[in-house]
C-alpha cells in the first residue's frame, strides 16, 4: 500500500508529452467530457458500497426514531459501513489518476486500491459515516421539525461541517498514496487542512455545494437521487480534488515520483 510500493506500473493512454494541461474550469469540463463514462461507473460502484448502511440508517431514522429500535438501526447502520473507507480512498485514487492524464480500467483500479487498503481505511470509513449521519439527523431536527431557534447549534454544525469537508479529502488521499499509521494521518491532514486553508476552503465548498442544495430543496431534491446515484458524487469529489490535490501533490511529489519510476521501468525493459 501507499507510494513508495511497486504498485503503479499500468500507465493508461495519457495525453501528448508536450500538451500543456488546461486549468480551472476548462480543465474541470475537459476532465468531466473525457471521462464522463468512467466517472459513472465508478460513481455507482460506490453507491454500492454506501447503499446497505445508508438504507438501514434512514429506514430506521423515519420508521423507528426516537427510540430503542433507532439505536439498534442505527448501530446496524455504522457497522454496514464498514466497506465505505477502503470505497473511498478508491475512489479519490482514481480521480487523481484521471486527473494525472493516466485513466486506467475502473473496476481494476477500484477493486485494487480497495483490498490493499481496506483494514486501515474501514474505521475511518466508519468514523466519517458516523459524523456524516448525526449531522443528517440534527439538520432533521432543526430544520424539518422547525426547531430552529438554536443558531449557536446551527452555527456549530456549519462549522464542523466546513472543517470536516476540509480534512477529509486529505486523510483519503493520504490513504491512497502514503504508508503511514493513521495516527499520523490525522495529524498531517489537520496540518496540510489549515496549511492551505484557501484550496482546503474552496474543496470543501465546492464539493458540498450539490449536498447544500438538496438539502435546502428537500424534499423536493429527491425526484434528483437517481442523478446523484449515477454522477453527482464524481462531480462533488472531482471538484474537490482539483482544488486539493495540487498542494497534496507537491507536499508529496506524487506524480514526479511516479513518472521518475515509470522511466526507469522503461529503460530496464
């Protein structure tokens, strides 16, 4: 697992050597066009994963709350959870290939990235599920069931929910490409969070702003989870990483490690 393993020998069809890389939005779109296909695949085979714990988690939440049977439901929930990490940092993995001009077979990569990581990554998988549901059912409560009158409780939600969406996608990243005890990559995607607040800021906006808008639609939003089920989880994670993965990237010099090792592979064949 991580970097400095040999794991990163397929080199995928890329671009022209001397084809400067487009930016910003242009190179979100290309990005999104190119791969649109791969995009999906890989959106749904992490669906999939979700889809056991999130289904036992708002059956529970609407059919049984509040009561000891939500408890149970909701237990359940976190412990169908348990693929949802290793998904993850799959799924980070190979938005970050993409975004390296070397796209390879989904399922491979995906299913990869997956088993070589799976024993670290389910727990924090679990962790961040677990966050992510109580978050669901405190805007529930403040928003559905009009308790809103608490903005010192709405305030600290949005807080943890920014800080959360900044720090997540480098403790994922990190998973993917670096061998270090999770310990120590709590403490350097807190780090690298707040050492690049602006990219860490706009990741985290950027990347919840599909979620922000169902939830501010709901119940409406609904009628769109078949579009969140086939793309709209790509698009969020996609527009995180363009804004992530530079400073990750250069902390680490991921790509310049990698091409330097596919050079050298190539002059030993």
């Amino acid at each position: 697992m991580g970097l400095f393993s040999r794991n990163y020998n397929r080199p995928g069809p890329g671009v022209s050597k001397d084809e400067p890389r487009k930016k910003g939005v242009a190179r979100f779109f290309e990005l999104l066009f190119r791969d649109f296909w791969d995009l999906m695949k890989i959106n749904m085979l992490f669906c999939l994963c979700v889809l056991p714990s999130a289904v036992m988690f708002f059956v529970g939440f609407d059919l049984l709350y509040p009561s000891i049977a939500f408890i149970v439901s909701f237990l359940l929930a976190l412990a169908l959870a348990f693929p949802i990490g290793g998904a993850m940092t799959a799924y980070v993995y190979y938005i970050t290939k993409m975004m390296r001009d070397d796209p390879s077979y989904v399922w491979y990569e995906f299913k990869r990235k997956f088993k070589e990581n799976f024993k670290q990554a389910a727990p924090v998988g679990v962790v961040c599920t677990a966050f992510v549901y109580t978050q669901i059912m405190l805007w529930v409560l403040l928003v559905m069931e009009e308790i809103n009158s608490d903005l010192v409780l709405l305030t600290v939600s949005l807080a943890s929910l920014v800080i959360f969406g900044m720090i997540a996608p480098y403790v994922f990243l990190h998973l993917a490409y670096v061998d270090l005890n999770t310990t120590g990559i709590l403490k350097n995607s807190m780090l690298m969070s707040f050492g690049y607040l602006p990219r860490s800021f706009m990741g985290a906006l950027l990347s919840g702003l599909i979620w922000i808008a169902f939830a501010l639609f709901f119940p409406a939003s609904l009628m769109f989870i078949p579009v969140i089920g086939l793309i709209g989880v790509s698009i969020a994670i996609l527009l995180c990483m363009m804004w992530v993965w530079k400073p990750f990237d250069s902390h680490f010099k991921i790509e310049e490690t990698l091409v330097a090792r596919l050079e050298e592979d190539s002059e030993k064949e």
